[in-house]
C-alpha cells in the first residue's frame, strides 16, 4: 500500500514552478534601424536636374555687361590711384561712391560716363598703355627736385596722355630696357621681391673677373642679410674678361651693382638687355615703342 502510494504520489500533477509558461506570448522585438534607401543613379541625376531647373528659376537674372560697361574696381585701378585688389577693399569698405550713392557690392558694373568717387575724389579712368624705352646715359628714374640730372619721363614725352611710370628703378649710368605703363597691378607684380621674370645685365667692369669669383657669384650670395638666387653669369664671348652677362630677376639696378662690389671690383656700366623676355631688337638706344597685343599678354602671364 506505501508503494502504491508512493507511486500515486510520483504519477500525480507537478507541483507549481517558478519558470514562465512557455505559451506565454513573448515581447516583440525592436525594430532594426534602416538606412536610407539606395537612390538609382538614373533617378538622382533626374532629381538634381529638377533641383537646378528650379534654383535657376528662382533666382534673380544675372545683368549682362554691356559694350560700355566696367568693373568698378577696374575703373578705379584703369585711374591709377590703387591695384585691383586695393580697389576691392576700399569698395567693401564704403569709401567709393557711383552717382553719389556708396558701393559696396563687389562686381558693381559702371559705364564709362558714371561720376565715381573715390575717398572724396573724382576719378578718370584711363586706357592702359605699355611702352619699352631703351634708355641712353644721363637720365635718371629719380623725381628729386633740383637733380643734375634729366628725368626718363622726357624722353617718352608726348607718347601717350596716360600718367605713365618706369617699372623699377635706374640711374644715370645705367643704360638699357626699361618699361613704363599706368597699369598699377603691373608695376606692383614686377616690383615684388618674389616675382618670377628673368633680367639680363651686361656688366663692365674696371678690371677682369676672377673664375674663382665667378664661380661664387654663379651660386649666390649674402647681401645685406638677404639672400640674392644668380640664374646665371659668364663672360661674354670674343669679349675681355671684364665684361659680364649676368641673368637674374631683381629689376632692381643697385643689386646687380652690388654684386660686383662685394668682391672688389668697380662696375663701369650696366646695360639692361633683356626684360621679362623683351629685347633690344629694332630699338636704338635713346628710342621706344609700344608693346604689341602679345607682348602684353606674355608680361602679365609671367
């Protein structure tokens, strides 16, 4: 009878358990996150279309420039005051005036008969001339009142009504190429310590050059504490050694002067034979001409 109980007992309903009923529905799961859907090619060329389609619509019409229409900053750099650049700020800055009214849209477009007022001044704007000079002894670059000697602006005298300038610097000993332009972003680039235009000197000097100095000046040198890059130097061919060709970018005279100087030797005369790939040819010392269309485009693609 005790087994038959116990054996009741081991058949019999499971006492209650702890554990979750298993059909008990469970929680749903999160949803994984999705990127956004991969747009055909096809479908987005088609929807940036459409979306360029409308901006342009949208937007006002650009004004064309007519025949008789400038840039103000190139009004205001073609009158000589100031470059470009400068022009632009003066702009931004709300010192110019167009009609008697301030500017400070960049772009602004002027017509030649427009009153432009510059900082309180009135200007007029002119066309850019270029000249090449070969310039004689006895004329100087200096505009020193009560000089000895004459002006470069003489011998130009009459060529153009533009307010001109020599690029650079010369004095009276120094013969050669010399450029003059109211083109102020012109005379600004070639006057940058670090511009890129290539001179031709030929030097003489009061006593032969040393190869050993020669060789010194071909690798450069310290003057003043800056530092001066020779493209190149030599002796001139069939000529004695005291006559030199030296290649190098500084359009200022003093240097190639005090090239020379620093090694002892007196510089007799110095002429300018190349300028930023302009030569001599055809122009007899004292002489000048204006530089062609092409001669213009290669100076300001230097």
């Amino acid at each position: 009878m005790n087994n038959k109980e116990g054996n009741n007992k081991r058949g019999g309903s499971r006492p209650n358990s702890s554990r979750p009923n298993s059909n008990k529905p469970k929680p749903a799961l999160p949803k994984r996150a999705q990127g956004p859907k991969k747009v055909k090619p096809e479908v987005k060329a088609a929807q940036e279309a459409a979306a360029e389609k409308f901006r342009k619509q949208n937007q006002p019409a650009k004004r064309q420039k007519a025949s008789d229409e400038i840039r103000l900053n190139k009004y205001i750099s073609n009158s000589g005051v100031c470059s470009r650049r400068d022009a632009d700020i003066y702009i931004q800055s709300g010192n110019v005036k167009v009609n008697g009214i301030p500017v400070t849209e960049m772009g602004y477009l002027v017509k030649l008969n427009d009153v432009v007022n510059f900082d309180g001044v009135v200007l007029t704007p002119e066309k850019k001339e270029y000249l090449l000079l070969n310039k004689p002894k006895n004329f100087t670059t200096a505009l020193d009142e009560g000089q000895e000697y004459r002006n470069v602006l003489e011998l130009v005298r009459g060529a153009t009504n533009a307010k001109i300038s020599p690029i650079g610097r010369m004095d009276k000993n120094t013969t050669g190429l010399l450029v003059f332009t109211n083109d102020n972003d012109m005379i600004r680039k070639f006057t940058l310590p670090n511009q890129k235009s290539s001179k031709i000197y030929q030097v003489s000097l009061d006593k032969n050059l040393k190869y050993e100095d020669l060789e010194k000046i071909a690798k450069g040198l310290v003057l003043d504490g800056h530092r001066v890059f020779v493209e190149e130097v030599s002796y001139i061919d069939n000529e004695p050694k005291s006559e030199i060709g030296l290649k190098l970018r500084t359009a200022n005279v003093k240097v190639v002067r005090s090239i020379f100087e620093h090694f002892d030797y007196n510089v007799l005369r110095i002429d300018r034979v190349s300028f930023a790939g302009l030569t001599k040819k055809n122009l007899p010392r004292g002489n000048w001409r204006f530089l062609t269309e092409q001669e213009i485009i290669n100076l300001k693609n230097v």
